[in-house]
C-alpha cells in the first residue's frame, strides 16, 4: 500500500521500554509479537495528513443526480436515452450556497453512477451530457460544481461508480480498467482540486458473462499522483464505509482497525481470515487485534440519505428527515467517531428542493444554537491521563445539561477503550454514563441535569490517553414527528390474498412481516378494477431472511388470464438500504388482481419476506 508504513519494532520484542514513536496510516506486527505488543503498536498508528484534515470536517455532503433523477430509478442499467437528462434551472451554486448554510464543508458528486451516464462531456463514451439535449449537449455539471465549490470555499469530491452497466467492455478486465482510469484522469485533471474520490463497492458480470477484476493498484496509484491531497473512500483505502445506509455509526468505532481496505492486495484475504466485514460489530477490540498480523488507520464515514432513496423522487418528498432525526444521525455518526456523509439528492430542475433546503438549513442553526459554547468553566487543558484517572469539571452555576463532547488527539493515536461519567448534584455524585470509545469526536447524552461538577474516568486505555478537549451542552430534544412511510396510496382494506393467509404483506402496517420459506409468489385480489402505474414493497426493516432482490411481476382483471408488467425487474440498492421500493411500470395497468414472483433473495436464500405491498393510481 503506498503511505504505508511499515516498521518492525525490535525493541518492543526485545521487551524494551516503549518509545513514543507514531507510526502513519499502518503498522505490520512483528512475528511472535505479544497481544500486549500488538495493542502498544496499534496505539501508536495515527492518520496521514489528509485523513486527519478529512476527519476535521466532520459534515460532508453527497450529491446523488444524473439520469436516475430523470427516469425516477435508483440504479439504472444502462440503456436510458441522454436525452432524458435535461434539468430546466440547474444551479450548482444554489447547491452549495445551501449546503455552506447546513454546515457541510465538502460536496461530493456522483459523476458517474452505476448506470455508466457520465455528468461531464467525457471522451470515453457517448452516455453522458454530451450526448443530451440540455444545453445543447454543451453543459457540464462536474465543472459548474467544482467552480461553485471554489468560489464558497468548500472542497469537492467525485463519486465514480466503477460498475458500470452501460459500459460494452465491463467484464473484459484490461479494457474497462482502461477506460475506468481515463475517465479518472479527466476529472482528476481538468476540474482543480479533487478531495475525496469515492469508489462504491458494487461488481458483477459484464456482457460477456465474465466479472470485472479491477486494477486497484494503478486506479489508486493514478489518483496518487494526479491529486495527492484526495483521500479515497469505500474502496479506498483512507475512508471505509461504516457498513449500514441507516445513518448508524457504531457505539465502539475504532479508527484503527485490522480491517483491511479490499483494494489493498492481500485485503480481501486478510479479513477472511479474521472473518471481518465492513459490516462486523468488532472492528478493533483487543481480542481481535491480538489475532491480526497489523492494523490500519481507516476510518469510518457513515453515509445515509436525508430522503428513503439516493436519488430525488418527487413522492419522497413527504419523506425528508426532520430536524429531529438529523440531529440523531449527527450523534450517531460524528458523535460516534465518523465523518458524516449526508446525501441531499437535486430534484429534476436541477436544483436542492425546497423542503430539503428548509431541513439543511434548520439542521445547521441547531447545532450552531446548541454545541456554540461548552458549559464547562474556564479553559480545559490537554489531559494525559493513564488508565483508572479522573479529572473533574466545574459546571457554569446554575446551567442544565445533557450532552458531553470527548476528544483525542487523534495524530497520536485512537486509545481509549472504557470510559465513565459522573455528575455532582446537590452534593452527591451520581453516575451519568458509561462509554467506550472515543476517537476524534464522542457525544454521550444523557437525561437533563443541573450539575455542580462532572467527572471523567478514563477506565481504561492503551498506553496513555490523550484527551484533548472536552466539553458540556444543552442540546435541546426536538421530538420527531417520524417520517411518513408510503406504502399505497388507497387503504388496503379491501385487498384480500389468494391461495393462502398472508394479510402482514398488505395490512397498511410496515411493522407487521409476512414471511414465507421458499420463493413464494404472493397473489392480491384488490376488491376492485383499478388504474395502477406501479407498486411499492417494503422489506423487513430489521434484517431476517427474504428479502426480495429480482421479481416478476403480473397482473390479471379476472384472476385467471395474467400478462406481465415487470420482468426480472429488480429493487436495486435493496441489500444496503433496505427502504420501500416503488417498481413503476412505465404506463398504467387496468387490474383487479397483481401476482408478485419473487426470483432472487437478496443473499441467495430460498426465502421471501414482505413487509408491505402498496400500489401507485394513474392520475
Ligand atoms: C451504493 C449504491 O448502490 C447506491 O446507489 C448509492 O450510490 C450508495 C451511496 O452506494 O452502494
């Protein structure tokens, strides 16, 4: 891996004392070195420059736009028409002028998604811009985004999707790496500074049947030297992904971790050994450390949608998160040692909705009001603290609070692994909360208090911990009114299912799961002929078997002659964001009865769950 450190530390074998030599970005243990020796190594991995500056930011934006904005998909395959693309008021600085406000300080955009539509005029293929009718096929969205970037002085990252499902040599290796790593060079080279490169880690068969073996190395070696301040995310190997679209980052998230980046030769096979995924619960406990043969610096980013998709569709507008649930995902992902990534999808004017830009905006005010000054007394110094110290803080007399901010300095390092909060309150010290890791950033809330003092114990940490601030809020609780779930746009009381009880599927309750072994086609006699356009699944929210991935499906006015609407259709992005899916049928059916077949679960398995099935009217 280039950066990559690797030192073999003699001494520490020999049983020496430690030095306080940091190693950058990763550290190859010693053969035979102890479980101690490999936790006082892995103490001492700290993050290269552009990780740090990149943890520092804290709030990043991800734009997802393109021709799936146009065609209401969230994955398209390839063959869409350009001239679809066509935003009639695109505004690249509306953008940013409305991210800047929410407190983002970078934006990322999909230049490229899975459907292989390119947002800029690229030379290495016609499925792009170029070949649309907005602007006379003169525009360029890479370009109007990063000058608008430039001008507000936020960074600016690309999203490029190496599945590419338009591309006729994906799947022939050697060829669509080619073409992979020119379409890098073009926005690597012709839009200024590029931050963040962000690489999804979706991969299958191209159409020669064969799947597409990428060439990490010189896709990373390229971005290396065209843009040497970018770090790499999700294939990358300076960011990972924090393994849920949720908004959820874990409780312990250590920064540094065995896990290593799959792009990094011997990746793939190293984590199978340790049985690691992005994905596990323990990415760094001592356990799992002691087992490993080194660690990196690679930490988490947690990326997730103000709305259920990635892609803007106009019947998600009634579900943007609310404020409330922002500032959950904020304690959740930032508070939680991760940068957040938050997706704010342009509608088709090409321009951040209305309603999203009210979100963004009142989610930045929030935490302005809330987190602008700490509530601890006079200044807090720098705290080296060994396992088992406390240290005490004054409270500003008569302040309630609720919200404790815990900092390392992480350029020496990620090392508290337990820690405990106390408060004094008339006196007496009662116990507040209890945490463990802390990394870059930690928020721990806890019920409202009017605390005299608070006391921190580092309980327990690798060599010695260095804190480097802390600090006390009222962070107001917002109640949030949850977000609206459509499933059907008519009740579906009088809907009836075929052949077998399975009313959980169509009980207007998301919570309720029909589930079923085998891949079992589900029949509904709506009570009624009626106009469809489309129909809406939801899948379990909380995982279990059955998931539908592929489906057919069918429709009937007598619930004996059938005729297909959907073929091998698919929910796309299912697996990671498991949100209500709309199938459209792209005209509108007259039916009384629908047959949904399920042809795929989502892992393989002979197994089908629904949570809810809705239909979309004609209007
Ligand atoms: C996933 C993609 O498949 C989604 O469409 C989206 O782009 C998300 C950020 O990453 O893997």
């Amino acid at each position: 891996m280039r950066r990559q450190l690797t030192i073999i530390l003699a001494t520490l074998i020999a049983g020496c004392a430690p030095t306080e030599r940091l190693y950058t970005k990763s550290v190859t243990f010693p053969e035979g070195a102890t479980a101690e020796q490999k936790i006082e190594l892995a103490s001492r991995v700290v993050p290269t420059k552009e990780q740090f500056e990149w943890q520092q930011m804290e709030l990043t934006a991800f734009i997802h736009f393109g021709i799936n904005t146009f065609t209401d998909q969230e994955w398209g395959d390839g063959t869409e028409n350009p001239n679809l693309f066509n935003p009639t008021a695109l505004d690249c600085e509306q953008w940013v002028t409305t991210l800047k406000r929410g407190g983002f300080k970078m934006v990322i955009l999909t230049a490229k998604h899975h459907d292989g539509f390119c947002l800029w005029p690229t030379a290495t293929t016609s499925h792009s811009v170029k070949s649309s009718a907005w602007r006379d096929g003169k525009g360029d969205v890479v370009r109007e985004l990063s000058e608008a970037c430039r001008k507000h002085g936020l960074k600016f990252g690309v999203y490029l999707s190496p599945w590419d499902r338009n591309a006729k040599c994906y799947g022939d290796s050697p060829a669509y790496n080619a073409l992979f790593i020119a379409q890098l060079r073009e926005l690597l080279t012709n839009y200024g500074a590029v931050d963040e490169v962000w690489f999804d880690g979706a991969c299958a068969e191209g159409p020669n049947g064969k799947r597409q073996e990428y060439d990490w190395e010189s896709i990373l070696a390229t971005i290396h030297s065209l843009q040497p301040n970018a770090v790499t995310a999700i294939m990358g190997d300076d960011v990972r992904w924090v393994g849920n679209e949720g908004g959820r980052g874990r409780t312990t998230e250590w920064s540094v971790t065995p896990y290593t980046p799959k792009s990094v030769a011997g990746g793939v096979e190293s984590n199978a050994a340790l049985g690691l995924e992005e994905m596990s619960r323990d990415l760094g406990s001592r356990e799992l450390v002691s087992r490993a043969n080194g660690v990196n610096w690679y930490p988490s980013e947690v990326d997730v949608s103000i709305r259920p998709g990635w892609f803007y569709h106009a019947w998600q507008d009634d579900e943007v998160r609310s404020v409330a649930n922002l500032v959950d995902i904020y304690y959740s992902s930032v508070g939680r040692n991760s940068v957040l990534l938050l997706n704010i999808p342009p509608d088709r004017r090409g321009l951040i909705n209305e309603i999203d830009a009210e979100r963004i905006a009142a989610f930045g005010d929030y935490l302005t009001e809330n987190f602008n000054k700490s509530l601890i007394k006079g200044k807090n110094s720098y705290w080296r603290a060994s396992a088992g110290e406390s240290r005490e803080f004054q409270v500003e007399s008569g302040k309630m609070v609720n919200t404790l901010l815990l900092m390392e300095d992480i350029s020496r390092g990620q090392r508290v692994e337990k820690f405990r909060v106390e408060a004094l309150v008339n006196g007496r010290w009662h116990h507040l909360a209890d945490g463990t890791t802390i990394g870059y950033k930690r928020l721990i809330r806890f019920s409202d208090c009017r605390a005299e003092r608070i006391r921190v114990t580092i309980e327990e940490c690798r060599t010695t911990a260095n804190i480097e601030s802390i600090g006390l809020y009222y962070a107001e609780r917002l109640k949030d009114e949850g977000r609206v779930v459509i499933t059907s746009e008519i009740p579906t009381d009088k809907w009836l299912t075929l052949g077998f009880d399975a009313h959980k599927a169509i009980d207007g309750n998301i919570a309720t799961v029909w589930q079923s072994e085998g891949l079992t086609p589900i029949t509904i006699d709506l009570g009624e002929t009626l106009d469809i356009t489309g129909i809406c699944y939801a899948p379990a929210a909380e995982g279990g078997k059955g998931t539908i991935f592929r489906y057919n499906l069918l429709s009937s006015l007598d619930g004996t002659t059938w005729s297909e609407c959907v073929v091998d259709g698919e929910f796309s992005n299912i697996k990671n964001n498991p949100i209500p899916y709309i199938a459209s049928f792209g005209r509108t059916i007259t039916a009384r009865y629908l047959r949904l077949e399920p042809l795929e679960e989502i892992d393989g398995n002979n197994a089908t769950s629904i949570a809810e099935l809705g239909i979309l009217l004609a209007r």
